[in-house]
C-alpha cells in the first residue's frame, strides 16, 4: 500500500486538500480525527488529561475544552511534551492499524471500481513526532503557504487570537525544514481552484506510481 503523509503548518490548507483528495476516494487517515476521538470524556486519555490539567480544562458539561487545554499548553513546553507523550503514540497506533484494515479491505474488495491503490496519511506534527520512523511512509506531501495566510486562516477558522496562532507556530517545525524532506510539494498561496488542480495533478501521479511499481 503506498502511503503519502501530508503534512504542513498550522493553517497551511491539510484540511482541504485532504478533503480533495478524499473527493476523489482516495482513503483519508487522519492524526487530528484520532485524536479527538481520543480525547471523548469515555477514553482513558481523557482521564488521564483531566487528572493532570484539572478541571479547569472541562466546560460546564464535562467535556474538554480544547481552546482552554491548548491556551495552556502552548505557553507551558512541560505540559505540551506531556500531553504530546501521551497522545502520539496512541495516535499513531491507530493509524497504522487504520492503513492495515484498509490494504487488507482493498484486497478483498468486489467493488467496482475499486478504491484508489494509495492512502493519505494525514500528520500535521510528522516532523516533530519524527512521524517518518513510527510509521510506513513511502512519500512526503507538504502543504506549503507563506506565514500571513496561515495566521489569517487560523484567525477567521477558530477565532484564536494572533499571539496564540505565533506561539503554536513557534512550536512546529518552519516550512524552510518540511520542503527540504519533501518528495511533493503543494503551494497553497492561489486560488482554490489552482489548489485543487494540484490535488487532482498529484493524484494522477501517484495512481502512476502505484502502476510502475
């Protein structure tokens, strides 16, 4: 199964070009979905999480408030690579069993036509959990932007203030390092229909791949 991990920084553009690539059936793994669902009030993570943060990080219902959770541990680096331990390997787990379930379920398939022969893995941190060695990646896919569309995109996406969005991007690695490891490379500073252009582009090569291989 060949396994593209896209990547990029906050507010570069993942989500939409996972969703195109998904547009096209292409399977779609991603780390953010895991781990919210990791982090559902019913999980062990959750309780582990509320036991160190407190009760300060619950709304008023006893679920987690994700802005108040990240509001501290990006001006915390304890608490950050605290929460990083527990989550990424329980992330990444998941996923590789996800990949699994869907290369043996393509083998099997009797649809027609059967699903595109690659998946999508979608890691926003790849560089920073050093993603590459915990699972089988095969290509890089960075989603690359300049620094004031990422900051304006966070802005209007999540209502986050400006100095959050600088402290989440002091945390990640500059794009300068992503595009350096990257085997393809999306520029997301056009318009969406250049964006999804490249997706479909980069879609054909990879369904080449998969045949020369």
């Amino acid at each position: 199964m060949l396994t593209i991990a896209l990547t990029g920084g906050i507010g570069s553009g993942k989500s939409t070009v996972a969703k195109y690539f998904a547009e096209l059936k292409v399977h779609i793994v991603d780390a953010d979905v895991i781990a919210h669902a990791l982090m559902q009030t019913h999980t062990t993570a959750f309780k582990e999480i509320v036991q160190y943060f407190g009760k300060q990080i619950l709304k008023t219902d006893g679920t987690l408030n994700r802005k108040r959770l990240l509001a501290i541990v990006v001006d915390d680096d304890r608490k950050r690579q605290w929460l990083e331990r527990l989550l990424h390997p329980l992330i990444y787990s998941e996923m590789r069993c996800q990949i699994e379930q869907f290369d043996n379920e393509r083998a099997n398939t009797v649809l027609l036509p059967p699903p595109p022969p690659y998946c999508i893995a979608v890691i926003p941190l790849l560089f920073e959990t050093a993603g590459t060695a915990l699972i089988a990646i095969d290509r890089i896919l960075v989603v690359s932007t300049t620094v004031a569309n990422q900051i304006q995109r966070v802005a209007q996406r999540n209502d986050v203030d400006i100095t959050v969005i600088a402290k989440i991007m002091n945390t990640q690695t500059n794009d300068a390092t992503r595009l350096a490891q990257a085997d393809d490379i999306i520029y997301n500073n056009g318009s969406i229909s250049e964006l999804h252009q490249q997706v479909i582009d980069l879609h054909n090569f990879y369904l080449k791949l998969v045949e020369q291989s």
